[in-house]
C-alpha cells in the first residue's frame, strides 16, 4: 500500500545531503519544501518546491514556516539538515568562527524546531529529524568545534523527544558517515593556522578528510531511511547511516578503555603521541 503523502521541510536542500534527501522523499510521492539562503521562495530548481531561508535567522525562520503555513495548512515532517563543518585546531580557532558554526548547526536547528513545532502539534504530530555526524558521537582531531556543536544538537534533540512525544511528534537523529557531497568544496578551514605548530598536521588531516569524502558513495541511503522512519509510528531515537568500518568504530569506542581508542583515532590522523 502507498504511504500517505506527508508535507515535508527539509533546510539545506540546495545541494549535498539535503538535495538527495529532498529528492528521495519527492520521489517518493511526499510534498517537500526545501530550504536555501539564496533562492526565490515557489521556484522548483530541482523539482521540488524551495523557500528561502537563513536558518540563523529567526525573521527568516518564521517567514518560511509562514510560507508553508500559507500554501498548504500544515506540516508533517520537519528534516534538519543545514550545517556548516570547520577545520582547525582548537587553540587557534577564533570566537568569530565558531560562533559561525554553533549559529548554523546548533541555533539554527533550535530556531527551526521551536517555530515548527505548533504546526506538527496541530496537525496531530509529525516527525522532526535532526541529521547530526558519526562526529557527534566523538571528538575528532581538528575538528572540534564541528564535533561539539553536533553534541550539542544530540542532547537537546534527546530532551526535546521527551517533551513532545506527548503531541504525537517524534524526534529522531541521523548520524550519517562521510558521504560524497560538495562538503569539500564548503568546508571551512581554520585561518590563523599558517605559521603554528598545528598546520603541516592540520594540512595532512585535512586531506585525508576529502580523500574520505571523495571516495564515498553518494547520500541518497539518507534519503531512503528517512523515508522508512517517517511511516513509522514509533522509530527509534538514533539511525546510523554509514559505512561498516564507521559504524563499528562506534562500537569499538563503547567497549575499549578511553585511552586506548583515543590512540587509535591518532593514528588513523597521523597525529603523534607525543610520549
């Protein structure tokens, strides 16, 4: 039997995982308005429907919700996806760019969620995704910044879950792997690393993280477990959408003393012990 159709927002939907996922769930047969800071709200460049929307911006925020609120009176399934990623060691990344990073992928999944929330509430509940990392699960080297502020969209998305399941919404996480996507054309780079100590190592890292990214398959798999768990009445809190190696890291940093898979982590990245 066909799934009922479903009003769905997915921000970040110009490229990357966003547009993969939009397309999947457009596919199959659900409205989806995606969102992008530099688009014509009712165009549909990529056969879905876009609004234009700064996700750190709360005016923006409300007046996409409206937009939707407008044109079809309700919402069903919220997918936050916009994110910004950052590269840089912690001691030399300044306030100027970590703001920029906790603005996109902390304070803009708040100010989605807290402005869409009435509407799943009124259409009886609905599904709000938030699509976090693997990075999210553990501190990676150079990446710190990236890493906390998905840890901070982890522990609020566990409280939120908890304070709306009583409207029937459901709120959910995706901890997606490395995927091929623009990323490596987005990414932001730490800038006032050129002469520390850090940069020959955050050079090497930084490689390695396109190599990864490059060599990935493409993030439709995102699109088609979301497209499972929004017909789902009652999902799981956290979904896992990576390769093999990446979700039995996971694993091996559950079971293994904390110094010693901090020395495997190193590795991988070339970083020196240092003992």
């Amino acid at each position: 039997m066909a799934s009922k159709q479903k009003v769905i927002l997915v921000t970040g939907a110009s490229s990357g995982i966003g547009l993969a996922v939009a397309r999947v769930l457009t596919s199959k047969g659900h409205r989806v308005f995606g969102t992008s800071r530099n688009v014509e709200s009712g165009t549909a460049p990529h056969g879905f429907e876009m609004i234009r929307m700064d996700v750190t911006q709360e005016a923006s925020v409300i007046e996409a919700i409206n937009f939707i609120k407008l044109t079809t009176g309700r919402l069903d399934v919220v997918v936050n996806n916009a994110g910004l990623g950052l590269v840089g060691p912690v001691e030399f990344i300044t306030d100027a760019e970590a703001k920029e990073v906790f603005e996109t992928n902390v304070f803009g999944v708040l100010n989605v969620c807290r402005h869409t929330i009435s509407l799943l509430r009124d259409a009886g509940g609905g599904h709000i995704i938030n699509i976090t990392s693997i990075a999210a699960q553990m501190g990676l080297p150079f990446r710190g910044i990236y890493s906390s502020s998905k840890f901070a969209v982890e522990g609020f998305t566990e409280s939120l879950s908890q304070e709306v399941r009583q409207f029937g919404i459901k709120v959910c996480l995706i901890e997606p792997g490395d995927f091929k996507t623009n990323i490596n054309q987005n990414r932001r780079v730490a800038v006032n690393i050129n002469s520390s100590v850090y940069h020959d190592q955050q050079a090497k890292v930084l490689k390695k993280i396109s190599d990864e990214v490059s060599a990935a398959k493409t993030p439709e798999a995102i699109g088609y477990r979301i497209a499972s768990i929004i017909n789902q009445n009652n999902p799981r809190l956290r979904f896992r959408v990576a390769n093999l190696m990446q979700r039995f890291t996971i694993t091996l940093m559950r079971i293994l003393p904390t110094r010693l898979f901090e020395k495997m982590v190193m590795k991988h990245y070339n970083i020196p012990d240092g003992r």
